[in-house]
C-alpha cells in the first residue's frame, strides 16, 4: 500500500516540478523525485528476493557478500530493475529540459509540489524498512536489563548422562511444516507426514527477527542467538576470520565430548559465511559445492550447487563410512531444491508432479518430500539408527516464491522433527521458536540440559516466547552481549602484515586487507571494519568518524594519500598504514612496502614512547 502511495505521489510530484521556473530548484526536486523512484524500484527488486522488503537478511548478505548466489534465477528481475532505473533517468532528464504547455495550469500547484514530494519520501517503503532496521529500539529494554539477569543461559559444561548418540541433523531447505497442511496442499508431502507419526513433532516452532534466513536459521537453531552483525550500517564481516568465535553453539559442546563433526552441503560455503561459520564451531569435515561435485562428478548442477539426490548419496555414504569410527559423530547437511522463488527438480524425481504441476516450487517441494522420506526410511533400517539420533527441521520460513499466496493461507511455522528409538513418537504443540531446537536436541541424546542463549529445552521448560514480555524485546537488551561474540583479535607480539597474501596476522587469528581498526581509550581494539562487495569504503568510515577514535587504517596508498590529500603518484599498487592519535591529533603514515607495522611500532606511536 505504501508502495502505491509513495509511487503515485512520486509521479504527481514529477508533473508538478513544471510549476517550477528555476532550472536549479526545478533540478534538485527532479533528483530528489530520481532517488526516490530508483529506491522504489530497488525495493521492489529486494521484495521479490526476500519476500519482506528490505529486511536483516538483505543487509546481512549485503555486507557479507553474495559468493555463491544463485544468481540465474534472477537474471530476468535484474535486466527488468536496470531497464526500470534507465527509464527514470531518461524521464527526469526530459522532465528537466522541456517545459510542457500546461505549464500556466500547474503553476497553482506550486506550493503544493514540497508537501507531495516530502510525503512520497516519508512513506516510500525502501527508507522505512531502513529505518526501523537501523534505529529499532526495544519498547521494554530497560525493564529487562534491571528486572532480568537470567533470559541468556550462558556457556556451561554439558554432562552425557550416558552412552553418546550419534546425530543427523537435516536441513531442509525452506521446507516449512505449512505444506503439511492438508486443507491448503493436499496429499503434498505424503512421506513426512507419515514419518511424523513417528517422530516427536515440534508443531508450533516461531522465526524471530534475525532468524529467517539460512546461515541465521543455522545459526539460531545451533546457537540459540540471533544473528546480529557488528556496525550494520556499513561494515563488510566477510574480512573476519572467525564466525561468532565466542558462541557455544551445538557444535562447540559435541567436540568437548570427542564427537567427529561433518557438515556437508551442496552450495557455495562462502554464501553467507557458511563455511566460516561450521569451521569456527567444532567441525573436523566442512564440505561445499567444489569439494562434493567432485565426489559426485557426473552430477549436473541447478544455479545453487547440488540437486539433493545427489547431497543423499553422500550423506549415506558418510553415514556408512563413519559408522566405524570408535568416536561418537555428527552429520550436519544442508538441501537445496526447495529454494524459491520456483524449486529445481532432481533428476530422480523425473515425471513426478504435484496434481497438474503449474505450480513449480510445489512440484520441487513434492519430490523433495519423496526424497527425504526415501532417506529417512533407509536409515532408520540401519542396524546403527539404534545410536542415532536424526533431526529434520527447515532452515527457515519459505521466501517469496511461487506459492506464497497459499502459504499465507495457513498458520506458518517451522519444521521440527526428531527421530530417535529411546522417545516415544507424538506431536507437541506448546509455542517455541528455533532458539529452543539446539537444547532440546542435546536432551534427546542425553545431555542434561535446561537451555542454550535464548534456547529452552522444550519437553521440561517455557519457550521465551512465552514470556510476559516480546522476545524482540528480550534479544535487543542483550544485543551488545550478543555483538561482543563476534570477539575481535587483540593486538600482540605476533601482530604481522603480510602484503603477499593481504592478510594481517594476529597470532592464531587472521584477517583481510583492507581494514579499518578501532581502538577504544585504553588501545584495545573494539572494533573491525572491511571493505568488501558492498560496503562502505573505508575513507568514509575515517572520515565520518572525524577524528574521534584511536585507529589504525590499511589501504591502498593511493586512497590513504587522497584522504590526507598528498598529490603523489605510485607505479603500482602498494599499501600504506595510517595511525591517528585522537588524545593531541597526531597522525603517522607508513609506506608498507618499505617500513615494518609490528607491535612495538603500534605500541610507541599510540604510547608516545
């Protein structure tokens, strides 16, 4: 609706600019009427990405970079978003040369050009979603932070109370339990629903902010945490090396307890952080699309990576082959077909439609139900399934895609099922979200365990959705909490720059040139920033910061020396240091290539020594 409004009142406003007589008055309406067009235009593109407008998973991929990205499932918006934005340069251009001959008739609606052109940009959707993203507030935040100490349940030592299962956990992708309901898709998922008949049937599982997409959804449902990413409003994470590094998350607990950890999945690992995110947990084996298209060479591939009777293969492969390790283990994957906005078919599934198959994601969700339910049944004949514990959830809520409309039609909620021979089968309706998946998987096998970050155990405890107060508002008062997981590397002995590889190396830790470093009024470091696919360019960052932080910035020379404004030309590319002072000012930049940043270089410019 704000959409409509926003681009009426865009349109009006552009007849009324030839009320306008001054070309430079006339010029700034026109570009103002230009971004907002453009913007509208960008949010329909992003709506149609993520079925929810401009939301966290956009910004999220938008700083973390989008290696990976399906991108030929879209190839049609993108050409139709660069069409749209070439047609609104050339109006406003034609708008701004020609005077039209109603131009005397307009003239009475001068005044009223402001007030049409300042509402079309209050209600333009694009900005609103922005501004709720960047100044979102919690109505109850200081009611919790003073009432409340025990709404995160902090890393604690998990005790097996006996033998260690084994586990599979099974992502399925977007595959919500809404297309198990028979008044909306009839005889759709006619597998699982029968498998759900067998297994403990979470029926009620919630998506919070920050949750609902994939690397979130994994996240949340390991972690129990949202996934927030430290300056949002520019900052690229994809140049830290560690993925939320002092989370305890399900895969940091399994490793205490000798479990051998794989996680296997058929798109880019680099989509997301995916691979960052598995590697920084506890996991031994960590395998994307290159490493498993070369196990199933003779696979053909969908614009995401694997079809998922191909990931299947492996994964019962795996199953088998770690079958006779002496260590407990877990296997983690991740399918694909299911993606939206209209699903892939796999090849096994040729021929199989869902009734008259118009309907392409509900044809993929089908045959991925087929699929799944083929896997379950074969493991559960396993004469190892008696040691294992096999869990099946989506990874998040389905996106725009072709069955949106009918989604919308019924009470939408994630997918949660656990198979397991020591716990009798039944559905459990009480509310949860995904934070209270990674708890009450560990009590299944065994682990005695009340909760994990937001996460409850939900066979003995309240979900926190349940509680007085929103879980919104409970996750934004530990925000700063959550943020500081991402724990930044500290300057030491080992502090090296190391130009060939663009790397600076913290000891164990490591990072990508380039880098803004901020350091709080004791010279520890409080922050990373990167500048990488989208995001703000560093020389905007130093410059929006004017000389209020202690900070250390690596670059290109070139950009360094345009900042400090030094007319110097470079044969090459090489890359410069350059330290501020904010206690008296002082500024010291070093040509990389010539002179050594260490520690003890860093230590006697900020320590003045």
């Amino acid at each position: 609706m704000f959409f409509i409004f926003s681009t009426s009142l865009s349109i009006i406003s552009l007849v009324f600019t030839q009320a306008v007589h001054q070309r430079r008055v006339r010029a700034i309406y026109l570009l103002l009427i230009l971004i907002n067009l453009i913007s509208l235009g960008f949010y329909l593109f992003l709506d149609f990405l993520s079925g929810d407008g401009v939301n966290d998973a956009v910004l999220y991929h938008f700083y973390f970079g989008i290696t990976g990205f399906g991108i030929h499932d879209y190839i049609a918006p993108i050409f139709l978003l660069v069409t749209y934005i070439f047609v609104c340069f050339v109006l406003i251009f034609i708008f701004f040369i020609k005077d039209f001959k109603t131009k005397n008739f307009l003239l009475s609606f001068y005044y009223a050009l402001p007030i049409f052109l300042i509402s079309s940009l209050v209600i333009n959707p694009f900005f609103q979603d922005l501004h709720k993203l960047y100044f979102k507030t919690g109505g109850d935040n200081l009611k919790v932070e003073i009432s409340n100490q025990n709404f995160f349940v902090r890393a604690n030592e998990q005790t097996f109370l006996n033998r260690k299962k084994n586990i599979i956990y099974l992502y399925l992708e977007q595959f919500e339990r809404t297309y198990f309901d028979e008044s909306i898709f009839p005889g759709l998922t006619p597998n699982l629903k029968r498998l759900e008949g067998e297994a403990v049937s979470f029926t009620n599982i919630h998506s919070p902010k920050s949750t609902n997409w994939t690397i979130a959804g994994m996240v949340a449902s390991q972690c129990g945490i949202p996934l927030l990413v430290p300056n949002y409003r520019g900052n690229s994470m994809s140049g830290m090396d560690l993925f939320l590094p002092l989370a305890n998350c399900l895969g940091d607990i399994l490793t205490k307890h000798q479990y051998d950890l794989n996680y296997l999945g058929g798109s880019n690992l680099d989509f997301g952080g995916k691979g960052k995110f598995y590697n920084s947990h506890g996991f031994k084996t960590v395998e994307g699309l290159q490493k498993l298209h070369k196990i199933v060479s003779n696979s053909s591939l969908s614009p995401w990576g694997l079809y998922d009777d191909d990931l299947y293969k492996v994964l019962t492969e795996r199953y088998n082959k770690l079958n006779g390790s002496e260590n407990p283990f877990g296997i983690f994957a991740l399918t694909l077909d299911t993606h939206h906005p209209d699903g892939y078919i796999s090849n096994s599934c040729e021929g199989l439609i869902y009734q008259d198959g118009k309907n392409p994601i509900l044809n993929a969700v089908h045959c991925a139900d087929q699929l799944a339910g083929k896997f379950i049944d074969n493991l559960r004949l396993s004469p190892a399934y008696a040691n294992t514990t096999l869990v099946v959830t989506s990874d998040h809520l389905a996106l725009k895609n072709t069955a949106t409309s009918m989604l919308e039609m019924g009470d939408r909620k994630n997918l949660f099922l656990i198979f397991d021979q020591g716990i009798n089968s039944k559905k459990i309706s009480k509310p949860g979200t995904v934070f209270d998946i990674a708890p009450t998987v560990l009590s299944v096998m065994g682990s005695h365990t009340k909760g994990l970050g937001f996460g409850r155990n939900l066979f003995f405890e309240s979900s926190l959705i349940e509680s007085d107060l929103s879980i919104e508002s409970i996750v934004e008062s530990y925000k700063k909490d959550i943020l500081l997981l991402w724990s930044f590397p500290q300057i030491n002995n080992n502090f090296e720059v190391v130009l060939k590889n663009k790397v600076i190396n913290f000891g164990s830790r490591q990072t990508k040139l380039p880098i803004l470093i901020l350091f709080n009024d004791e010279f520890d470091i409080e922050e990373m920033r990167f500048d990488f696919y989208f995001s703000n360019p560093l020389i905007n960052e130093v410059k929006s910061i004017k000389a209020s932080k202690n900070l250390i910035w690596i670059d290109k020379c070139e950009t360094i020396l345009y900042y400090m404004k030094v007319d110097l030309v470079l044969d090459e590319i090489q890359y410069c240091s350059y330290m501020f002072r904010k206690s008296d000012g002082s500024y010291l930049i070093n040509d990389l290539q010539q002179e050594t940043l260490d520690h003890n270089a860093i230590d006697s410019f900020f320590y003045n020594r």
